[in-house]
C-alpha cells in the first residue's frame, strides 16, 4: 500500500493539471452537462472537484511517508495495470521541450538524489517549472507546509499547467487518460483524507511544542585558577612601620621574597525558569593570600581572598527581564560588587581571564559603599543609551542597632552609558554615594587612601570609563575617579584614581589577549588637618593638608595563551613604583602566573 501510495504522490502535479481538462471535458459518464470546449478556445475554465476534498489543516499528522497507514476500512488497490498506469503518468512528459530547458530538483542546495522525494520533486519542476524554491537555493522540504504555501503553490503550478495546456493543444493528455486519473483520485480519498488529518495534527504538535520548547533546568558552570606568584624588591632592606617606609635591615629579614602557589574554585549553579531569567548559587574555596607588604594595598592580584580553602556560598541573585526585554531587574542576596550589576566597560575585568591586578579590573570607585545585598535596575533606552540604578547594604541580614538594610552599611549608585559608533565605542558616567562606618575600602591603593579615621565615612565618587574597538582586534580605554570623602565630625579628604590601557586580541593564536595598563591607584591627594596621619605614620604634608607624599605609578603587562577552549596560561609582571605614596620605598614588582581551566 505504502508503494501505491508513492506512486500517486509522484503522479500527484499531473493529476492536479489532469483534472482541469476533464473537469472541462465531455466525460459523458461523469459530467454529461459540461459543454467539451473546442480546439480554437484559448482559455481554460478550472472546476476542480477535488478541491471541495482539502481536508483542513488542524487534522494533519505527518509522519515518514515509509510508515504511512491506511484507514482500515478502506480496501487496497491491488490492480497491477493501475500500478503500470501511475508509472507510465509519472515519467511522461520528461523529454519534452520544457524538460530539456529547466533545470531540475538539483538546483536546490538542500535536495539530494538519494532523497526519497527526490524523483517526484525533479519530475514536477521539469515538466511544470511552477516550483522556485527560497531566495538562498533551499527548497526546506522537511519543514510543514501550511495552508497559505500549498494554496500559493498549487495556484503557480495550475498557471503553469493552464499555459501549457493552451500552448500545446492535442498531445498533453486523452480524455481517457484523465478519466482514469480522475478514478483513481476518488478511489484513494479517503488515504489522502487520512494523511490530511496527521499533517494538520502534526502542526497543532509542533506550534504546542514552539511554545512549550523550555525546560527548566539547572546547569553547572566552574572555574578553577592555579597561580604562581612573587613579590619581589630590594632584599637588603625591610619595612618598619613607625615610618610606612623601608629601611637598612638590621638582621636581613626581607620584605619579599617567598614564591606562593594558591588556588581559587568556583561553581555555579545556574538555573532557568523561563529561558530569559537566571538564578545563581555560587560555591567558593580559595587560600590566595595578599602578597602585597602591608604598608600598602597597591598590587593585590584581582583574584586573591582566602578561606583557607573552606567551602563558602557566595553569590546568590536572581534576575529577569522587564519593560519587554528591554530592562533588567537584578535581586542579590550575598557577594555583590557593583559592577557584577553595571558594565564596567573594561576588556579585563574578568578576574579569570582578565587583568592579573585587582585595580587593572575596572574603575576602583564600583567597590566603594556597602557590598554584599542589592538590588539593580537597567534599562536601554534606545540601541545606544543604557541607564542603570542600584541600591546595596552591607549587613542587610544584620538586625542589630545601626545595622539591617537601611542603617548599615550602604551605597546608591546610577550610570549612563553611551555606545556611539555603532557599539564600537562606549562611555559610562558612574555616582556613587556610600556609607560605610570603618572607612572607604576599594580594595587598591595606598593605606591613605582607605580614609580609616575612626569615624564613620560618607562619599560622593565620580567616575568616567571609556572603551573604544579601534579594529576586530585592537581597543583602546582607561577611566579616572574622583573620591570627596568625609569623616563624620573630623574632616574632608579628595581621593583620585586613573588608568589607561590597550589590548590585542588574537596575537599568536586565536582566542589570545596582550594587554598593558598604567596609572595611578586610588591615592589621598589632600586632607584636612583634623584627619590627622589616618594611621599612617610618614604621611606626607603638602598645603598644610595631609596627603600621600609621593606619586606612586602602577605599570601591568600580561598574555593570555589559549591552550585550548577551557584551558588558558596568563604569565604577566606588575610593577609599582613608590609603593604606599613614599619615594623611599623601593619598586614593588610582581610576578604571577595564571592558569586558569573553565569548563
């Protein structure tokens, strides 16, 4: 049965054009009524009967045409001559005039002869040449036909039909051809009724199965980071901290020197619920120390933190589109900075794959105020202006006096970022107003510069980040903060901050990255006398205002080296030069090698 079946598919496009003329014949049998046109009539009247038999398209089920059943109470033809027939319809027509011209179902990309419609498709384009295909050379002969497509193309294929039925006069077909056509139409109704039906209930599927594709599920996303790392500076002297300066070691004990190996793990765990949300927990263990002599915060690596390799849970938000996709709510519980929820702009901020340097990372002043809970808001205006709104607290899950939500620790940030040229370009202005009750921590910089007074602290920061793609491979940026710090009942402080930086990408190999950067790390530029030394024996004193003594410089060169898609090796030096704002202090450099797998 399912032979015979493809035998009338293939003689399907004959049929159709077949039916025209003997809906317009003198079948007597038949259509006694229908007047038979006369051989000088140039126009063709259509009356297809078998159109009133469309079966309709919720009642459709494909299925491969190999496995096509037949309703059980209809009865198989098993009349070899009928076979013969269909055979002898389907290869007619071939080596006429049209054939020869019209290039078959090979002139699509995706049809090959070994498809199993191949023949039935390369026999309907040469003998009617009604059938064009996609503008990309695609037929898509595995995608469902709608109802619109097979009325468009079934009313191309009857235009062509009609023009060569009108051009080639006696020759096309006999009326006894026709009416056997006709008779085998009538007879296999009820499979076509049948196949109808599992089309249209294989479109009802598939549209369910388009809206309903989503699954949630939960995926797990690691990182894993290897470093080896020295600090190295003039071994022949030490630091002593009543001055914050190095001097002439008395018994040789340097302030550097000891290589470290340490790691930091991470595993998040990432779920959907929606296709556009994502909710993540994040595991953590890490025993990365500072390595960086105490009289300073200049030079910290942008991954170390140590817990001593205990397993800790740290970020924990969740976050879902809003105004149409075209904003972005985020809800943090735990481990925030400000810019996991704001676009630093900066090619190295990843501390995996990015700068080896907490301040190489991105602007300093995204660390300041209260950072742990937050909540943030973004929103794109148009394709080039994006804003974004954020509030955090530093003990939110404290109830104690002067802590909880609102009476801790805080910040409230807002930035606006420009992308000009097409996105090649982007500026973001960034204010943070914070209060913090032990001072300004952004992590880098001079002692000074963490404005430790004893008192609680209130900040205004400002910042501007700019990054521009000066070709695929090549970009440019840098950004610079200004801190107006103070201390509750003491005094005013101004501290600043500024870098600039390049990249090139895929130097060596694809998927690899040399960057540089240089500039000052966050430093106290002047302070009023009430601040007093900020615990910082040696500060300098320039104005009558105390301030930093010296200008500190911060030089970092790297090369991440792709070994492969989840493994890369990043061997880079950071240098300082007049570490903790004293010229006295010798260069700190830095010597560290990342090893970094993602998976």
């Amino acid at each position: 049965m399912s032979k015979l079946l493809w035998q009338i598919l293939k003689t399907a496009p004959l049929a159709v054009g077949s039916s025209v003329l003997l809906a317009n014949g003198a079948i007597a049998a038949q259509n006694p009524d229908v007047a038979i046109p006369s051989d000088s009539q140039k126009s063709v009247e259509l009356n297809l009967e078998a159109a009133a038999e469309v079966p309709k398209a919720a009642e459709l089920n494909f299925e491969t045409p190999a496995s096509v059943e037949v309703a059980s109470e209809i009865a198989p033809a098993n009349n070899s001559s009928t076979l013969e027939q269909i055979e002898s319809y389907s290869s007619e027509g071939i080596d006429n005039s049209l054939g020869q011209s019209v290039q078959g179902a090979s002139k699509f990309r995706d049809v090959r002869p070994t498809d199993w419609a191949f023949q039935a498709l390369d026999d309907l384009i040469k003998r009617y040449d009604c059938l064009v295909g996609y503008p990309d050379g695609t037929f898509r002969g595995n995608r469902p036909l709608s109802r619109y497509e097979f009325a468009a193309g079934l009313n191309a294929c009857l235009n062509q039909i009609e023009r060569l039925i009108a051009s080639s006069g006696s020759g096309f077909a006999t009326k006894e051809d026709l009416e056997t056509l006709r008779r085998l139409m009538q007879e296999f109704e009820a499979e076509l009724a049948t196949l109808g039906t599992r089309v249209d209930n294989l479109e009802a599927r598939t549209a369910f199965l388009e809206d309903h594709q989503f699954s949630t599920t939960t995926k797990l996303k690691g990182e894993v980071i290897f470093a080896l790392a020295d600090v190295f500076t003039d071994l022949d002297q030490q630091f002593d901290t009543n001055f914050n300066r190095q001097i002439d070691a008395r018994d040789s004990r340097p302030s550097g020197g000891n290589a470290i190996f340490s790691d930091r793990v991470r595993l998040n765990l990432e779920t959907s619920f929606t296709g556009k949300d994502l909710l993540r927990v994040r595991l953590q263990a890490r025993n990365t120390p500072n390595i960086i002599p105490s009289f300073t915060n200049e030079g910290r690596l942008g991954f170390d933190g140590d817990n001593g390799n205990n397993v800790e849970l740290d970020d924990v938000f969740y976050r879902f589109p809003v105004f149409n996709d075209r904003g972005r709510l985020q809800v943090w519980a735990n481990g925030t900075e400000l810019n996991d929820m704001f676009d630093p702009i900066n090619p190295f901020e990843s501390s995996g794959s990015g700068a080896l340097s907490r301040f190489g990372r991105f602007n300093p002043i995204y660390r300041a105020g209260g950072q742990n809970a937050a909540i943030a808001l973004d929103f794109n205006v148009t394709d080039w202006l994006n804003v974004a709104g954020a509030y955090m607290a530093g003990e939110a899950n404290n109830p104690g006096p002067g802590q909880g939500l609102f009476n801790g620790d805080y910040a409230v940030a807002g930035q606006v970022t420009l992308k000009p040229f097409d996105g090649r370009m982007k500026v973001a202005g960034l204010f943070v107003h914070g209060y913090n009750d032990t001072g300004i921590d952004m992590g880098t910089g001079t002692r000074a510069a963490s404005f430790r007074t004893g008192t609680p602290v209130v900040s205004n920061s400002y910042g501007v980040n700019v990054n521009f793609n000066v070709t695929d491979t090549i970009f440019v940026g840098g950004w610079g903060g200004y801190t107006a710090a103070r201390a509750i009942n003491t005094g005013d402080g101004d501290i600043w901050n500024w870098a600039a930086y390049a990249g090139l990408n895929d130097l060596g190999a694809k998927g690899s990255r040399l960057g540089f950067i240089f500039g000052r790390e966050p430093y106290l530029a002047g302070s009023d006398p009430a601040i007093g030394t900020l615990n910082v024996p040696g500060l300098g004193n320039r104005l009558g205002n105390r301030a930093d003594a010296d200008t500190s410089y911060h030089f970092e060169g790297f090369y991440r080296f792709p070994v492969n898609k989840n493994i890369h090796i990043t061997p880079g030096v950071i240098a300082i030069t007049n570490p903790g704002g004293q010229s006295v202090n010798d260069t700190l450099w830095i010597g560290v090698l990342r090893t970094t797998f993602s998976f």
